[in-house]
C-alpha cells in the first residue's frame, strides 16, 4: 500500500514540474483575481514559452 501511494505522489510531482503547471499553481496561490487576468497572465506566459 505504501508503494502506490508514494507512486501516486510521484505521479503528481511529474505533473506538476512542466513549467506552464507550476506557473498555474503560482498565479492561484497569489490569491483571489478575476479569470481574465489569470487568463491574460498565461497568455503571457505561454508567448514567452514559445519565443
């Protein structure tokens, strides 16, 4: 049982380490914004990504 569940974990992290992911993950633990700000943030972030 604990194997699965530190497979899970696992699972998650992977999940989480693509760069998009973690700037989604920063942006909600700012706090309370309206969605057309995230949503012009990732905009953003997703030009940069692909320059």
């Amino acid at each position: 049982m604990q194997l699965a569940l530190q497979q899970y974990k696992v699972n998650i992290i992977k999940i989480m380490a693509h760069p998009l992911q973690l700037q989604i993950l920063e942006l909600l633990c700012e706090g309370p914004k309206g969605i057309n700000e995230h949503q012009s943030r990732l905009r953003h972030a997703l030009f940069i990504q692909c320059m």
